[in-house]
C-alpha cells in the first residue's frame, strides 16, 4: 500500500486549529478569541473592482502576476516602505503563506536549516519541515517583550543555516522590533550568508514603533513578504506580495508556476484597487485596533495580570501561572466560554501563554476578556491545571 511521505508525516497538525474545531463542534456561547482574522468587511471599492473583473472575465495571468498589481506593489513599497524595487523583483503570492512557501521552495534543501523566532507563526515550521529542512527556533522570551537577542540568534548559525525568518510585527506577540534590531539582524545575514526572509504582513498595523522595512537596509539579502489579507481585511482574496534579490526573484517567479500558475486574476484586480486606492480605511480599522488594545491591555492590568502591551498587529499573549500547559489551560477556558490560541501552538518558549486576538468588537473583547479574569482568579492562572508534558 503506498504510504505518506516522511516530509508530510512530519508536518504537525495545527494547535489553533485544534480550539477552532472544538469551539465549532461544541457550540453554545464562547466568545471567539483565538483567530487572528479582522472583523472588517473588506472596503467596498476593493469588491467593486473584483467584481468588475470577474464580470469581464478572468482569465489566466502572468505566473509572477500582472504587470498592473506588481507595479502597484511597486509603487505602495516605495511610498510606504521606503523600499524602490523594479516590477520584476516583485512576485505576487497566494497570500503571504504562500510567499514563504515559494522562497523556502526556492533556498531549502535537505537538512538544511533555517532560523525560526519562538513563539513564531506555526506555519514556518510546518514549511520549513515539508521542504526537509531543519527549523531551529531563536527564543523570544516576554521578559525583553519578546524581542530577539541578536548575540543569541548568531549563536545558532550552522554552516547549514541557510536563511532566517524574522516577523514584526509580531504574530502572536504584536512585539514590533525596533530598527537597531532589525538593522543587526540584516547585517548578520549578510555576514553569514543567509537569506533574511522577512515577514511583514502588519507593516501598516503598527502602533507604535517603525516598520522593519528590512529590505530597504540590503536588498541582496532580504526577501521582504507582505499581504493584503490584514491591511485591507482581504483575508479570503488569497493574495500578497514579495520582493526579493534579483539573482532569486526569477527563480520564484519560475516556481510560481507549478505551485499556483498564478494568482486569481480577480483577486489581483482587487489588490490594485487596495494598493492605489483610499487609505482612509486602513488609517480607520488601525485605529479600532488601538483602541481595542488599549481597553483589554487596561483591563488585564487592573486584575493584576501582568501582560505585555503589543505595539503592532492585533494579537497580545496572555501569560498563565508559570509552568501551566497553554493547551490545556485554553480547552479548560473554553468550558468557561472563551477561546484563546494556546501559547503551546507557537513553540515551547510561551507555552505557559495563550494568543489574544484584537480582531472582535470591544463588546465581545470586554466580555472575553471578563471570563478570562474569572477563570483566571478561580484556578490561580491554571496553575491548577499542572504543567506541560
């Protein structure tokens, strides 16, 4: 009988995913804080001109994207970003997800590794391991407000590290790095040979602090990945963008056929719109987003929970008592009617933490973030519940 591939076998399923089938199979009254998806209908311009794509027929586009979405790439990365990139740098993806993909596709072989923050977005270890490549978590401890040690990340450099994935904004710690730091870590790429991926998805979802803008800095080393999906709340549109290096650009671009042949054409038209259209809605849902941080970080700390404030993105880490299973304190939360992502899904250094998601009304944050204090007071923050195995 033919059998899985080792590479797939060792893809690890998916520990958000395990609260959001639980809520969905349980029902009843959860206030649903554990997906990192905006509660903003995507502005109406941005459907307007998909919508007129769709009409007038879409078809197959260019494999790297049509001219007209990677010159509007183009165009936001100078404007925004500060980044001045040729169109042919610039390949549009199948959400950011994808941008990653294709780049570890393009740089990983086997039992090469790849540098990986911790906690982290599940889905770089997932990659890094379905290419055959070893993830090597750098640690992001909450005491330094989840901020990298750069010292500590040259530290892990192999001869077999090929590329390091850094996130800031950060999912899930909304820390934002801030540029010294970025600026150490791009140049110890550039010393040690790697490929500095970065992953700036929030780049307009920052509070405070300044966007990395990492390829700004060297853009022979960074390939900078950036989305629609959280700044227009296009999450289901599947489409973002990357520049990267030209000596790598051609090689994504080639990629991008076999893996997608190309993005939708509908999709594409409506990241144009996005890109050059208004900005006012995205000035707005930050906004919201402040707000909402700002009235859940307030409250947290008048109940005594020491949580760090996030300064970009829409997530903040609730801490537990030290040593309390993130998993089993988020599946013990949920019989008490709130769901958070367990800190165990993002790597071992917040396992004792559980992801908050901004992306719901204050109604419902007010609300969640009440049961999370009551059941916080009666089990001492989990320590109740016993530490991980």
């Amino acid at each position: 009988m033919p059998a899985i591939s080792s590479r797939a076998e060792g893809v690890a399923h998916s520990g958000i995913r395990e609260i959001v089938n639980l809520v969905i199979e349980r029902g009843g009254d959860v206030r649903r804080l554990e997906i990192g998806e905006p509660d903003f209908t995507t502005p109406t311009h941005i459907i307007e001109a998909g919508h007129a794509a769709a009409l007038a027929g879409a078809r197959y586009t260019q494999s790297a994207g049509t001219i007209a979405v990677r010159e509007a790439a183009a165009v936001k990365l100078s404007k925004v970003n500060g980044i001045d990139v040729p169109i042919e740098d610039v390949v549009i993806c199948q959400g950011a997800v994808q941008g990653c993909a294709v780049t570890l596709a393009a740089l990983v072989d086997t039992g090469d590794e790849v540098l990986i923050p911790d906690p982290a977005w599940p889905n770089y270890e997932m990659l890094v391991r379905l290419y055959g490549g070893i993830p090597v978590p750098y640690p992001l401890h909450s005491g330094t407000g989840f901020l990298p040690d750069v010292d500590e990340v040259a530290g892990l450099v192999t001869d077999r590290t090929v590329a390091l994935v850094v996130n800031s904004p950060s999912n899930p710690t909304g820390a934002v790095f801030p540029p010294d730091v970025i600026q150490s870590l791009v140049e110890l790429s550039g010393r040690r040979g790697l490929v500095m991926i970065s992953d700036e998805v929030y780049d307009e979802l920052i509070f405070e602090g300044a966007p990395p803008n990492a390829a700004a800095i060297d853009p022979e080393v960074v390939v900078g990945v950036y989305s629609c999906s959280k700044t227009y709340a296009m999450t289901g549109w599947r489409i973002g963008y990357l520049t990267a290096p030209r000596w790598l650009s051609g090689t994504l671009a080639k990629l991008q056929e076999p893996l997608i042949s190309c993005v939708s054409a509908v999709s594409q038209t409506g990241a144009v719109a996005a890109l050059t259209g208004p900005q006012e809605c995205v000035d707005e849902m930050r906004a919201a987003y402040r707000s909402r941080r700002d009235l859940v970080v307030g409250r947290f700390l008048d109940a005594g929970i020491a949580v760090a404030e996030p300064k970009g993105a829409f997530y903040l880490m609730v801490p537990f008592a030290p040593g309390t299973d993130g998993r089993a304190a988020a599946l013990d939360l949920v019989e008490h009617g709130v769901s958070l992502a367990p800190g165990t899904a993002f790597g071992r250094v917040a396992a004792d933490h559980a992801r908050l998601s901004l992306a719901s009304s204050k109604e419902i944050l007010a609300d969640g973030v009440e049961r999370i204090v009551s059941w916080y007071e009666t089990t001492g923050g989990g320590a109740g519940l016993g530490g991980g195995g």
